[in-house]
C-alpha cells in the first residue's frame, strides 16, 4: 500500500507529473481568457470606428447631392446664355451694358445669404459694445484689420475619424442629458445637453455628439450655447450646419428661458418632407425637454 501511495505521489509532484501538468493548463487558459478579452475590445473598437466611418460617408454623400440641388436651383433662376452669376462683380458687369435685353437679379446660394444674416448679428452686437467693423464680403473685418473667425465650428470629418484614443475617453467621460424624440412626416429630432462654461467645453461636447455614428450621419447637428466666462462676460453663440434659421431661432429660445452654462446640440433626421417653420418648433421643444432635464 506504502508503494502505491509513493508512487502517486511522485506522479502528481515531480517535474512531469500531473499536478505541474494541471497548472500549466490553467496558466494557459487564462493567458488565452486575456487574449480573447483583448480581441473582443479591439473589435468592438473596430467596429465602432466602421460605423463612424459609413456614417460621415453618407452625411457627406447627402451633403454633396444638397449641394448639386442647390446649384441646379440657382442656374435655373439666374441664366444668361447657361452662366451662373454668382460673382457681384460680373453682374454689375452685365448691368452696365446697355444692350442686355433683360434685368439680371443676383441669385446667392443659401449659405451665403445665411453668412451674411449671421455677420449682421455679430455688427450689431459689436457697434453696441462700441467696437467698429465692416462686412466685406463673406468676412466681418475689425478697424485694425483682423477678420472674425468663428470660435466653435462644425467638427471636421477627419478630426472625428483621426480622433486620438486618450481624445476619445476623455469625450466619453462628458455627461450630457437627452431629450425624448420627436417624430413628425418622416423627420426626427432629438436633443442632447451638457454644461459648459468655456469654448473649450462647447467644443469637446459638439465633437461628442458629431462623434456618435447616429448623429455622424444625421442630417443637421445645430449647436446652440450661452455660458458667462471667468470675466463675467456672457457669451453665446450658434452653429446650424446647414439648418439655416435654425440655431438663431434656438438661441433666442435660449435667452427667453434665461439658460446659461449650457450647451445644447439638436440633431435632426431629415424624412424627405419638408416641415416649415414646425420644424424650429420641434426643436425648441427637445431641446427644451434636454435643458429641463441639466437643470431640474
């Protein structure tokens, strides 16, 4: 018996034997529990960065067919001999010749008239802190010679793509609050909000929000924020990205309600109808239901 009990030992003990046999196996499937851990993240990376990816190539297909619409409108309603007349200059050009048998009306595509509406706003704003400018152009231009520049802009498709891993946690660390959506004739809206007390802060949640695939490939991400700076002062701001009328009308919402510190991203599906004004209404609603929810 003495002899058996030995020789089971050294069967489970020595340096082949089983037991050592046993732990081998176990270190290799936790090795492999590991690995097969690392794979599904990395996929599940992978897959969230495909769907990013299909979704900024259908907004920016959508976006060119918008585009190529828009052009076809305009040829059809400023023509002369199949010439687009979109630059002032070749159309005081035309008016001065005498022999033109008809009256040539400037036709500006959507965005450069809604350019011109928004750098009004900002001369306007401007003269009442006595500060003079000048709209030249698309620019609005300071005494001294400076252009404005918009301090938050519409993220850039390959800013969202080429967004670097630590960019992307700390995006993911942001909370905003969502609204309900609302759905009317095909077309869909729905509202996210955050606090924000910089431009820093309104950029890094417009970026979050444009960074998710459903709103990547949504038609209109509208950005509205008010927010009062280390200084006191209040400063606001809107960005339609191509809703024009929209973000002014959502500011204003904005300012009745006296909100501030915040910012507010109303995402639209557009459904192929056109609403007309409802559609604002529509969004000061979600966006109204999103700011509730910062502000209880």
């Amino acid at each position: 018996m003495n002899g058996v009990k030995e020789g089971l030992r050294e069967d489970l003990w020595v340096d082949d034997g089983l037991a050592p046999k046993i732990e081998y196996v176990a270190q290799q499937a936790e090795e492999t529990g590991q690995n097969l851990e690392t794979i599904m993240k990395e996929n599940k990376s992978l897959r969230q960065e495909l769907e990013l990816l299909k979704s900024v190539v259908i907004r920016m297909d959508r976006k060119v067919s918008e585009q190529e619409k828009e052009i076809t409108e305009l040829k059809g309603r400023s023509m002369r001999d199949n010439l687009l007349h979109c630059n002032p200059q070749s159309q005081r050009q035309l008016r001065q010749q005498q022999e033109t048998p008809f009256h040539v009306s400037p036709q500006y595509p959507s965005s450069l008239v809604e350019n011109r509406k928004h750098l009004s706003e900002l001369q306007k704003k401007y003269t009442e802190q006595k500060v003079e400018t000048k709209i030249k152009g698309n620019k609005l231009v300071f005494k001294n010679g400076n252009v404005y520049k918009d301090k938050v802009l519409v993220p850039r498709a390959e800013d969202v793509l080429l967004a670097l891993d630590e960019e992307k946690e700390a995006l993911g660390h942001i909370e905003v609050v969502t609204s309900e959506e609302k759905r009317e004739k095909g077309n869909r809206f729905i509202a996210n909000a955050a606090e924000a007390k910089t431009y820093g802060d309104v950029r890094k949640v417009y970026k979050k929000i444009c960074s998710i695939p459903i709103h990547a490939q949504a038609s209109y991400r509208i950005l509205v924020y008010r927010f009062t700076d280390k200084d006191g002062k209040l400063i606001d701001g809107y960005m339609d990205d191509g809703e024009y009328g929209a973000g002014r009308n959502l500011l204003k919402h904005l300012e009745e309600r006296r909100l501030n510190n915040d910012v507010c991203v109303v995402t639209r599906w557009y459904g192929g109808e056109h609403l007309g004004g409802m559609r604002f209404e529509l969004m000061k609603d979600v966006a109204t239901e999103a700011a509730q929810k910062l502000n209880p």
